[in-house]
C-alpha cells in the first residue's frame, strides 16, 4: 500500500488523548485548524508530509513506526477472524472493525488473541469433554503464529544480526564461502562437518550432536543448503547470546515457539552470511530484481533470495517493500511476511486468483501477475515453484514499483487480475471461482439457477 493511502486518523487520535491535549491544543502546535486536525483524525483527509514532520518535531515520534500499516493489518486479521462462521448473524460490518481498531487497537489485539486461543482449544476441548479441570489454562494460539507475529512486529529486519553476518562475511573474505563457513567451525567451535549418505540420517538433512561436536549434511542438500545450514550452525553456536536476547524480548508464551524464534533467528543469520546487505542491495538495484542473476552471483536459491528480498528494511537503505509468502499443494500458508501492504490471511485460504496457486503446475518458472484488489490497491505478484515442487513462493509489491522490476516489464496495469483477499472476506459477487459464500453477502439459494459457481451472485440488479 502506498504511504499516502494509509489511514492515520486513528493514530493521530491516540497520540493527542495520550499527549492529553484537546483538538485545539493539539492543531496550534501542528500549525493547523483544529476542524482540518478533526478531518485527519476521521481519515477524511490524508496527513501530509508536512504535518508528519511537525509531529515528529513537536512530540518525538518515529516516522517510519507512527506511518506503517499494522492498523490496516490488524483491520485484515480482525475481518478473518468475524468471518468464522461463529459469527453468523452478528451482522459485524467493516466499519465496525475500523472504529474498533481506531479507537482502542489493543482491544483488537486481545480479541485477536482470544480468538486464536479458541481456535488452539477448540479441537482438544471437545475430544476431552469433561475431563478439563477447571484450573486447566486456557492454551494459547499456535508457536508458529506467535514466532511470524513477532517478525511482522520487527518489520524482518534485525540490526544486531546484520552485523554479526557482515562481521562473519568480511572474516571469511572473498573466497569460498561454504569451505571458509566450514573453516570457522573448525578453528573457532571445535566442530567437524561431514557430507553423509541420506540413509544414514534418518531422513534428516542436519544433524548436530553437541557432544561429539560433529555436523552432519544430507548428501541430498544441494550447495547453496548446505552453505545455509553450516552459517545457521554457527548462528546458533556463535551467535547464542544474540538469539538469547532477540528471543527474550519477543515474550513468547511456550518452550516451543522460544526454540521456533531462535530457529527462524538463526536462519535469517545464515542469508543475511550469503547475502551481505549492501552488495546484496546494490546488486537488486543493479540488475532491476533479476532473480536468475541473484540467484548466481550470490550461490542461493529462489526462495533465498525470495526471503532475503523481504529483509532488506534497513532505516535508509530499504529495499522494495515486498510481501513473500509460501503454500503447499493443499494451499496451506507456511510463511507469510508483508511490507507491502496486502494482507495475507492468518487463518483462512487465500484466494484462488493468485498466480501462486498455478505456480506448482509450472516447475522452473516465475511467472507474473498484475493483481487489484476490490478496494483498489495494485500489486505485482511474483510466483514460482520451490525446487522439488512442494511449495509455490509469491512474492508481491505494490504496482507503483513495478518498473523497478525486470519480471513485470510488460504487464498492463489496466488489465490486472480481479483478486481478493480470501472467499469469506472478498465483496466480489460475480466472482466464478468462490469457494464459499462472502461475508459481506447475504447468502441467496435458488433452487431454479445455476451460475458458474454455488456461491456466485450472477444478478447484477442483486449485488451491492
């Protein structure tokens, strides 16, 4: 989503009741009526530049916190969660959501929570029956929502972790990095690296036995893996009182999504080793986000390079603000990331319009699309298949940057695909490929029409 079309209302609300100032109070500071500081808090007009600059001026904000979208994000994740079914006949609107998030964003993180707890519970609770006791805690959401939480929250980008691998990368120098990454296990952890038949780990392809100090790597990884999983062992040997710290302050709520964090910590390490944040950058830059060339100059994979584009967040230094996201073939959202600004669904599938879901069918291809939202929002969305073809990779950024991108040169921006967001939650009624019925829809049977799909409303005069 562009800067401009993000909704500050709300934000600017909370800051004046926080800074207890009244509307008058407030507008004499920022150097505006306090009727236009009235139509900024209601989103009725856009927060200009130049009152962004007075705010961080007079009360001490940071732009890029105070301007970034985690309300809209929070609004997306709100609607999925009213568009469970359990919800039905509550008659929930969108502009109800709005007002809730504008007003008290932390109530709907609590309900967020609650609601992921139902979920956790749901099924258990209702194969345990009465056996609960009634001093059982109520189980929290799931550790892996709670480790991508935490990474949305850090915005993908973290500082002390960017040093540490550059610190690494410039020991290493420009020789060969998997034979200088085994070199420093070596010499510096007393730890012996070896390449072993599959067979003989079980199905694993790391394994790593802190008594023995041995490493050991499926001959199945090819090169750029086992370069990944070498720098990932030394993130977690070397780099522990990093990871120890980044973990703490996410207050994870289990043992297991401590161990998720650190792991997801230590991965980001290890790509941030193969691909050094500034020659990474120059090179994006350099060749207009030419994947096949990033993908040799830097000995990494796709989805490597897929991931490391979503990271590069540094404060003056940023990268495109991509969103990446990854499925299986039963569509299943196994990481998810956005700086883009489109929401990505937390807990529902995503809708079928995405070239994400055609990107199994085509092994070794990137294919393209100009995407649009019913709200208006534009995206390039960027979509392949993971070598080995379990998962299909998206990645997408708003069509503005489009040109900044060699993949969709000649893609027609007027005649971008009609997409949403997932069914429950998109408007469109006229939509053949709805799964089931929309939220915003009275759903309407009639047993003497047929349309394209069940749930597709092909009466113009009954859509609104």
């Amino acid at each position: 989503m562009a800067r401009e079309q993000i909704r500050l209302g709300g934000k600017l609300r909370r800051l004046r009741q926080e800074q207890r100032l009244s509307q008058v109070q407030m507008a004499e500071q920022l150097g505006i009526s306090a009727s236009y500081l009235n139509l900024l808090e209601h989103n009725q007009r856009a927060v200009t530049v130049p009152v962004l600059l007075k705010l961080a001026q007079r009360f001490g904000i940071d732009l890029d916190s105070f301007t970034d979208d985690d309300d809209g994000r929070l609004e997306a994740e709100m609607m999925e969660v009213f568009a469970d079914p359990l919800f039905d006949g509550q008659d929930i609107k969108p502009a109800d959501v709005k007002e809730l998030i504008g007003a008290a964003p932390s109530l709907g993180r609590a309900v967020l929570s609650l609601y992921q707890a139902f979920r956790g519970s749901r099924a258990p609770t209702a194969a345990a029956g009465d056996m609960a006791g009634e001093d059982d805690p109520v189980p929290t959401g799931m550790p892996s929502e709670e480790v991508t939480d935490f990474i949305q929250d850090k915005k993908n980008h973290f500082p002390d972790l960017e040093s540490a691998a550059e610190a690494l990368r410039a020991e290493i120098g420009d020789g060969d990095l998997c034979t200088g990454l085994i070199r420093v296990l070596a010499e510096r952890y007393a730890v012996d690296v070896a390449v072993v038949p599959e067979a003989s780990l079980d199905g694993l392809l790391r394994r790593y036995d802190p008594h023995s100090r041995r490493l050991l790597l499926s001959e199945r990884l090819p090169r750029s893996s086992r370069v990944f999983q070498l720098a990932h062992q030394i993130a977690l040997i070397g780099e522990a009182p990093r990871l120890d710290r980044l973990v703490a302050g996410g207050k994870f709520t289990t043992l297991e999504a401590d161990r998720l964090a650190r792991i997801a910590l230590a991965s980001y390490f290890a790509g941030a080793v193969m691909m050094p944040y500034g020659s990474f950058l120059a090179a994006v830059r350099e060749s207009r986000h030419d994947f096949d060339l990033l993908q040799a100059r830097f000995e990494a994979s796709l989805e490597q390079v897929c991931q490391r584009l979503a990271s590069l967040r540094r404060p003056g230094a940023q990268g495109l603000p991509f969103h990446f996201v990854r499925i299986d073939v039963a569509g299943n959202v196994s990481k998810r990331f956005t700086a883009s600004g489109l929401s990505i669904p937390r807990f529902g599938s995503i809708c079928a319009r995405w070239n994400l879901h055609r990107a199994l069918a085509q092994p070794g291809r990137l294919s393209a699309q100009a995407a649009r939202l019913p709200d208006g929002q534009g995206f390039l969305m960027l979509a392949a298949s993971a070598p080995g073809g379990r998962h299909a990779l998206g990645l997408g950024v708003p069509l503005g940057f489009a040109k900044e991108v060699r993949a969709g040169d000649g893609l027609d921006p007027d005649a971008a695909s009609a997409i949403g967001i997932s069914c429950r939650l998109c408007p469109r009624s006229d939509c053949d490929d709805r799964a089931v019925p929309s939220l915003h829809h009275p759903l309407k049977v009639d047993e003497n029409r047929r349309a394209r799909s069940t749930y597709m409303d092909a009466r113009p005069e009954d859509r609104s």
